[in-house]
C-alpha cells in the first residue's frame, strides 16, 4: 500500500510529487518519491476504469483509486 499526503497548496514540497487530488479536490495529494513507488503515467502505461479489460496490467499507480494500470488499451 501506497500512502499520500493531502496539503492545501496546488504545489507539493520536496521529496513530494502530485498525485491526483483529495478532500473534494480541495487539495493535492501529494506522494513521497523517496519510497519505493511507481506512478503508471511515468512508467509508460495508461490508467483504465476497471470495467475496461487491459491484455496486459502493469505495476503502476493510478490517481483514481479504483482503477488499473495497462500496458496497452
């Protein structure tokens, strides 16, 4: 499990990287980089609702969290 931070300004303080939105989009979720963590997007796959089936999922987090990382759609 992965665990975000939720601060009141749009920018993140290092080590801390954006990801996704919290508390009504009122604030930004942000993410440390320094632990062992890898965002979808950055790792070249692409974030799907879960009723769309991927051919090939993916370590990846997506900032929906229901949602998967796939390889390809």
């Amino acid at each position: 499990k992965y665990h975000g931070f939720c601060f009141h300004s749009k920018a993140c303080p290092t080590p801390f990287v954006a990801f996704g939105t919290c508390s009504w989009r009122q604030k930004t979720c942000c993410v440390d980089t320094t632990s062992n963590f890898h965002i979808c997007k950055d790792e070249g796959g692409h974030c799907v609702p879960p009723e769309i089936k991927c051919p090939q999922e993916q370590l990846g987090l997506c900032p929906h969290k229901a949602w998967k990382c796939c390889k390809d759609v």
